[in-house]
C-alpha cells in the first residue's frame, strides 16, 4: 500500500481507510494497472 499510495505507515490507518485503500489496490491490479493482474479468488470474485 505504501508503495502504490505513498502512505508511509498503512498499519496506522483507521480500519475503514484501510479497507478503502487495499480495495482501491485491488480495482487498480484487476485493470492491469499495477502491472500483474491479480487472480480471482473465492474473496475477490
């Protein structure tokens, strides 16, 4: 997460900006924009 958003300490993050910021993470691999498509999961379908 630090790496995508710069946010130094993301373990320091209230829960639901947490959240927030790992699905927006995860929208962003699905388009390809990470580089690596993340796989489909029984979580993520």
């Amino acid at each position: 997460m630090s790496l995508y958003f710069h946010i130094p300490f993301p373990e320091n993050l209230p829960d639901g900006v947490w959240v927030e910021k790992f699905r927006q993470i995860e929208w962003l691999a699905d388009k390809g924009l990470l580089g690596a498509k993340q796989p489909q999961t029984e979580y993520n379908a």
